[in-house]
C-alpha cells in the first residue's frame, strides 16, 4: 500500500512510548510533520501574502551586511529555541521584527493568534 506520508501513514500523528518516573510507560501522540506542514500552507493561502513574500525564507534571505547577517542569525535562533520548546507549535504565525529604521538595531517578537 502507498501512502501520502510515510512516516504517519496517513494517519496524521505520530505515535510513541515513553517511560515516566513511576516506571509506567505512557503511550503519546503528536501530529505528524505533514500535518504541520499541511497547516503552514493553509495558512500562507488564507493570509494572502504575495506571491514575492511567500518565496521569502531563511535560507534565501540576503546578508550582506553584518546587520542583516546578526539579525538573520537571531531570527533562526529564536525560532529554533520556540520550535525545539513545542515541535507542534500551532499558535506562532510569524516573526515581527522592530527597531530603529536603518539602524541594523533590530528586536524579535514572535506573533501569535
């Protein structure tokens, strides 16, 4: 049988055993990455980004200033520390970056819902 996502096959979790203190093993779920991935495009289409904005990531974004390179690297680390925190985060929307205008100054706050 083929399956859309082979890692869930089909079903939309993932499913595990885990050990907790008392000794018991507990079994979990959590939704699989092709539902996450499912959710993020969902969200691209309702939002009516542009179609320039939506090819817009954090591999294709330009450095070319020591600013821009700062400001790069702690947006991936503040999206690491969010996503390693909860895998299946379903309330962050975006990134909102502020500061001063030009001044390569820049603050990150996560958007939610």
């Amino acid at each position: 049988m083929e399956y859309k996502c082979n890692i869930c096959k089909d079903e939309g979790f993932v499913f595990y055993k885990k050990r907790m203190r008392d000794n018991r093993v507990y079994e979990f779920s959590r939704p699989c990455e092709c539902q996450i991935q499912m959710q993020n495009e969902k969200r691209i289409e309702q939002s009516n980004i542009s179609e320039l904005f939506k090819r817009c990531t954090f591999f294709n974004f330009a450095e070319n200033t020591n600013e821009q390179k700062q400001t790069k690297t702690k947006a991936v680390g503040f999206y690491r520390e969010v996503t390693s925190q909860n895998p299946a985060n379903d309330k962050a929307t975006g990134l909102l970056f502020y500061g001063q205008v030009g001044s390569g100054d820049n603050d990150i706050m996560m958007i939610v819902q």
